[in-house]
C-alpha cells in the first residue's frame, strides 16, 4: 500500500516538514530531505501500530486488509 507524504522546507526554521495528508496526525520533520523522509517512515509504523483494545463481552476484534 503507497501513501502520499507532502514534504515542505520552511527557510525560515531551515526544516522539512513530512506530513501524510490522508492520515491525520501523521507527520515528522528533518533538517534534511532525506532525514524527512526517513523520519516520516518511522512516523508511518507508529501510526499503524497496535494499540490494546477491551473487548466488549459479546464483541468481536476483526483484522481487515486493503487489496
């Protein structure tokens, strides 16, 4: 699965900005292109990493996957 990471260089802070505009919250920086972009690879696991869920007693926890 690809998702669309918009990078941005800020002179002003001598930054580049990584944010996943298709997932909210999803963002990184680097003080070069590159180490954006690495950063926001890393901030791409994070995001989709599990986090524990209570289970109602007559509930069921599915996995579902995108083609």
């Amino acid at each position: 699965m690809k998702f669309r990471l918009l990078l941005d260089y800020d002179p002003q802070a001598g930054r580049w900005s990584a944010v996943f505009p298709d997932l909210p919250g999803c963002a990184s920086a680097g003080d070069t292109e590159e180490q954006a972009v690495a950063n926001a690879k890393e901030a791409l696991a994070l995001w989709f990493d599990s986090t524990p869920v209570d289970i109602p007693k007559n509930g069921k926890l599915l996995e579902v996957a995108l083609p």
